[in-house]
C-alpha cells in the first residue's frame, strides 16, 4: 500500500511539472494577436504566440505569465488564468514618422569587429542587443539605411523579430524605436542578410542604439531531430528553433540579455578575473547608415 502512495506521489509530482498551459493572445476586438513575448516570471522559459495568437508553454499552474507585445501593455497573468489573454493597446503612441529628403550619396558600415569569426549556438529563449554608440563621423550619415544579421538556418525559411531600443540614462536599453514589429525571415543556409529599414525614419541616436533579435518560439521555425544516448541508446527527440544569429567573441565593457522577462546587464565586475574589458559572444549585427 505504501508503496501504492510512493507511486502516486511521484505520478502527481511528474504531472505538475511538466503541466503544458495552452492559451490564446487577443486585443480588445478579440482579434488573435500574433508574435507575443511570453515569459515564466523568474525563470528562463518562455515562448512565443503562433499567427493565430495561440501558444503553448510547460510550467506550472500556479506560476505567473508576462505577455508583452509592441504597442500593446505589457500584462501578468497566473498561468491557470491564461486560457484566453486580452491585451490593451498601449495609450502610448510614438511620434509621427517624418520621412526627410534623403540623398544617399553617402553610406558607412557600422558594427564590423576585428575578429570576425563567427559561431553558432542554441542559446534558449531570450533577446540578444548589440549597442551602437554614437560617434561624431556619423553626423553626416545620420539615417539608417539597412540592419545585417549573419544568420545559421536548417529550414528553407525561418523568421525572428528585430529591436531598435533607445538608450535609458543608466546606459540600458529603453523604450523601443518602433512602434510595430519587425518580422523578417531568412532563407536557409549561412549567409549574410540586409533588411531594409529607410521606410521607418530611424535615425542614429545621440545617445547610440541597441539593435536586438527575438528567437520566435512558433511551429514554423522548429526543427525536430532524433538524438541517440551513446550510453543506453536511448532515443529522445530535440526541439530546435531557428534561425540562430551567429556570434562574434569580443571584448566589450558590458553586455545586455533579455531574459527571465527582464533585461540582465553583464559587467567585468561579474567574472572571476575582470580586466579593462571582458571577452563576450556578441551577436554578429552591423547597420548601414546613409544621408
């Protein structure tokens, strides 16, 4: 009879963790709302709403979700409430987007580094920024033309989300530069990509810019592969979502992650042996900037 107990004790605890919360993301119209940041409060779990608004996650019931979505409040809900999410549009509206005569005869590549080897990873889900401070040679090209990722994709097609942020006073990434998402896609293989970006009037911030990429968690960027346990043989099945953006190995004085629903700024305060600067995998972005 004990051991009867013991058996369902360990049927329950399995259960409760690995409990799937299913839900779907819409607006005040009750029209779905697709490409929404969904985080496990404090934990590094998250996942993103399919097209149709809907999502799945694995975490337990009584743990808090936070939805976010540009243009959208971010909203905390208890995951056993979460069947059905209603987002308010953000009262907040971005400045008019005022689109000046440009010439462009003029272009500069920013964001090249000297070690340009590039890696590929699985790093789970969060967001990656590279910061792009402001130097004075830019007053000349001041608008930016186009944003490069260097991309790794298994798929024949795979898409992610770009940020722009501005910079807050403390040198961390503020509010975003647009007031929509930015959804591209990239063909498979390893390659270089240009995204144009001169229809949204961004211009290079005084104070500099965090450009930054979202892994979206949907069905469409998922690659399933069977994996062998050299030991016992033991066939289990990997989930892996692409596109990865590939990462230079730089040394830099900070570096922000957006994880765990919120941003993480890591210093060389934080490593065993800190130095002037500390080695970090950065993502591989460059921008063009034009007049």
């Amino acid at each position: 009879m004990k051991e009867k107990r013991l058996l369902w004790l360990v049927l329950l605890f399995g259960f409760s963790v690995s409990a799937q919360v299913k839900g779907i993301v819409v607006d005040e119209f009750n029209k779905p709302i697709s490409y929404v940041n969904i985080w496990v409060e404090h934990e590094n779990n998250s996942t993103t709403s399919e097209e149709n608004g809907e999502y799945n996650i694995n975490c337990l019931p009584n743990k808090n979700l936070i939805f976010s979505a540009l243009g959208y409040e971010k909203k905390t809900v208890k995951a056993s409430e979460a069947e059905k999410v209603v987002l308010k549009v953000n009262a907040f509206q971005l400045s008019e987007v005022v689109i000046a005569k440009r010439f462009e005869t003029r272009e500069i590549e920013i964001g090249k580094v000297k070690n340009e080897t590039y890696q590929a990873f699985e790093n789970g889900p969060r967001i990656d920024a590279k910061f792009f401070p402001y130097l004075a040679k830019y007053k000349r090209t001041r608008y930016i033309k186009q944003v490069n990722f260097f991309t790794d994709n298994q798929l024949e097609s795979a898409s992610f989300k770009v940020h722009f942020f501005m910079v807050n006073a403390d040198g961390s990434p503020g509010d975003e530069l647009l007031s929509k998402d930015f959804i591209v896609s990239v063909k498979k293989g390893v390659k270089k990509t240009f995204f144009n970006v001169t229809d949204f009037g961004l211009k290079m911030p005084k104070t500099g810019i965090f450009v930054g990429f979202e892994k979206l968690i949907i069905e469409r960027n998922k690659l399933e592969k069977e994996v062998v346990d050299s030991n016992t043989k033991a066939i289990t099945i990997q989930k892996l979502y692409f596109p990865y953006v590939l990462y230079n190995y730089v040394e830099r004085e900070f570096i922000y992650t957006f994880s765990k629903g919120k941003w993480n700024r890591q210093t060389k305060e934080d490593i065993n042996n800190p130095s002037d600067k500390m080695s970090v995998y950065e993502p591989a972005i460059n921008l063009i900037l034009t007049n």
